[in-house]
C-alpha cells in the first residue's frame, strides 16, 4: 500500500522508505518520479541513503549506481558569508552525472561538477571538480588515481583465475542468479576460509 501511494502518488515516500525499505529499484522509481532531479536514465540504482540537497540540479546518465553518498547543489557556507560580510553571495552548481558511472560509499558529490562518461568516483572520495572520461578518483579532494579500462583489464584476469569464474559466466552479466548463488557463496566461503584462519 506504501509503495503503490509513493511511486504512483507521490504519496508517504518518507513514511515508506523508513517502514518497508524499499530495493535500491524501487527507490530509484520513486526518485524518478517525484524527486525532481532533472534526468534519471535506464539502469540506474539510487540508494535510499543517497542524498540529493537540490535534485533539481541534478542530470544523471545510463547505468549510474549511487551508494550511500551525498550530491550537494548548493555551498550552504555562503548563508555565514553573507551574514558576516554583509553580502548578498550566491554559490549553487549543477551536476551532471554521465553513463557508466559508480559512485561510492561516503563519496561527496560538489556543486557545479560533471562526472563521466565511465568513471568511478571511490569511497570517502570529495569531488570539487569534474572528472575526466574513464577516470577512477579518489581522495579528498578527489584526484585520478586510474583508469576504468585498467581496472576492468586486471579484474577479467583476476576472475578468470577463481574457482567459482565458471558459475559466473553461467550468471552472465546480470550480477544475480537465484538458481546459482548458494553455490557461488558456498565456494567462495570455502576459497576464503576452507583451512582456517
């Protein structure tokens, strides 16, 4: 009943995402729907601990996954500096966020950036400027640390070497197989912790 009032409403999304938490799909609707960010494309995986200080600022891309990460649209610092200087200041930016692109547990997303096209911005990571096509970005502030293509070069070849790599190209690209996933943790468990600790 929660759902159905929130995704096709707009109705209780507070009051559902406390009460029945929803999946990072559902959740994603929702925001779709009713959040007001500007673009949400295909394949897209909006946690419900992502938070947005101004979706309306906000563009996002193809096959964007948002861990638990803030996006901010506005600096509101600017509210001390007006009050102490005497001004009438103003800082608030867009952010694009392009397709391919996966941001990260504690990531904090800056005003005015644009991340992307295939990029993955790192756990704790600040972003204060835009990220470069296949960048991987780490620190604070965030600075390249990689590339995507790099990443995916010696993750094939680290897969290709685990005992379990032929149940997961039984599960193909979808990342879950009900069928297959007692097995694949039961390997893993047993390639992890098989002799002890």
């Amino acid at each position: 009943m929660l759902a159905w009032l929130a995704i096709g409403h707009g109705r209780a999304g507070r009051l559902w995402k406390v009460v029945s938490r929803p999946t990072a799909e559902e959740w994603t609707e929702y925001m779709r729907r009713w959040s007001g960010l500007q673009h949400v494309g295909k394949h897209t995986l909006i946690m419900t601990s992502t938070s947005f200080s101004d979706p309306e600022f906000v563009w996002i891309g193809d096959n964007v996954v948002f861990s638990d990460c803030a996006i901010l649209g506005h600096d509101a610092s600017i509210v001390v500096l007006n009050r102490a200087f005497g001004e009438s200041l103003d800082a608030v930016g867009r952010t694009i966020i392009r397709d391919n692109v996966f941001i990260g547990l504690g990531a904090v997303i800056m005003p005015d950036v644009e991340i992307g096209p295939t990029a993955i911005v790192a756990a704790g990571a600040v972003v204060t400027r835009d990220v470069p096509e296949n960048a991987i970005v780490a620190g604070m502030p965030a600075r390249v640390i990689g590339t995507v293509s790099d990443l995916v070069q010696r993750r094939r070849e680290e897969t290709r070497e685990l005992p379990w790599f032929p149940l997961l190209q039984q599960r193909g690209i979808s990342g879950y197989d009900a069928r297959l996933e007692l097995e694949l943790r039961r390997m893993r468990i047993a390639h992890f912790f098989g002799d002890g600790v």
